[in-house]
C-alpha cells in the first residue's frame, strides 16, 4: 500500500507533564509491556483492543484496535525507532466506515523531553497520511478530500487531547513499577 506522505490527513500534538525525571522513563518499555486492560483505560471508550507482535522480519509492532470518530480503526504500528525518550510508529491502518472499509497512513511518535531534572514532558504526535486506496475510496464514494480531512482532524484532535495524559500517567506507573521490580 502507498501512502501518499505529501498529503497530511490529519495531525495533532498534545503534551501531558510527568512528575519524574527523565532518566526514569523509557516509553519503548512502556509501549512493549503494555497490558490490554491499561490501554483500555487510556481513552475510554474509545480503545477497544491492543496486542504486542512482530513483523515477520523479526521488527516490534503494536496493534491497536480504536474507534475514532465514526470509524473502526485497526492499526497497524511498526517501531521505526524505538528508544527510552523516543518512540516512531508507523502504520498502514485498516479503516471500517459508515461507507466501506478503506486504508490511512498513520504515524504516531510519542516523545520525552526533559523539563528539569525532576520533570519530564510527555508528547503524544499522531499525523495520518491518505494512501491510494483512501484516495479512491472517496472518489469512489463522492467525498471531497477536505471535507474528510477536516472531519479526520477534529475526530482524531479531540481522541489525541483525551488519550494523551491517561498515556501520560501510564507511563508513569510503569517506570515506578520497574523501579520497583528493582528494589
């Protein structure tokens, strides 16, 4: 599937603040580890189902299962990077519609910057690409690229703003279980 990276469908960043510093987290872990149920809890109710895979060569992947807007959503995400501060997910992702089912690029990177040394910034960027298919879809279906595209960003805008502080403080729970786990 092509995507089509010179369109931006839709993109949002949001930014949740953890009270811990830096050195102490590792969002690649967290992402990794990540129970079913704690994803659930991050955007109720709009997640639905997760799951940790690889690809058959062998690279991490996160599949998400999440209603966004009116559509289903399955993505998807191969790690591109993964490391403790920073972590690029890349996915072709199924799209179940009122219309049919067609197919997005969705690009989700999730960030930790250091505020001070107490402090760290939790980033949670999600932009999403159209791909071919998507493009003959609406075609197919007599929707103007804009339309869908404004719909996509206020649909997946508002799921980012509320999921990002839930994944936030999940991320935080995780790093003082590890720090527990090594006591």
């Amino acid at each position: 599937m092509v995507a089509l990276t010179d369109h931006i469908l839709s993109q949002s960043a949001y930014s949740a603040e953890i009270d811990l510093p830096l050195e102490r987290i590792d969002i690649a872990d967290w992402l990794f580890t990540l129970p079913e149920t704690e994803y659930l809890r991050c955007c109720a109710p709009d997640h639905i189902a997760a799951g940790i895979t690889t690809t058959e060569d062998g690279r991490r992947m996160s599949i998400n299962v999440e209603m966004i807007g009116t559509g289903l959503v399955v993505q998807h995400y191969v790690a591109e990077e993964a490391t403790p501060s920073y972590c690029r997910m890349n996915s072709i992702s199924d799209v179940f519609t009122p219309n049919g089912r067609t197919q997005v690029n969705v690009v989700w990177e999730l960030i930790a910057e250091a505020i001070d040394g107490k402090r760290t910034r939790y980033i949670n960027r999600v932009t999403a690409h159209p791909t071919e298919d998507f493009m003959q879809f609406i075609i197919a279906h007599g929707l103007a690229y804009d339309d869908v595209a404004a719909a996509r960003q206020a649909a997946g805008g508002d799921h980012n703003r509320r999921e990002t502080p839930l994944f936030a403080a999940s991320i935080a729970r995780r790093a003082l279980a590890r720090q527990a786990e090594t006591v």
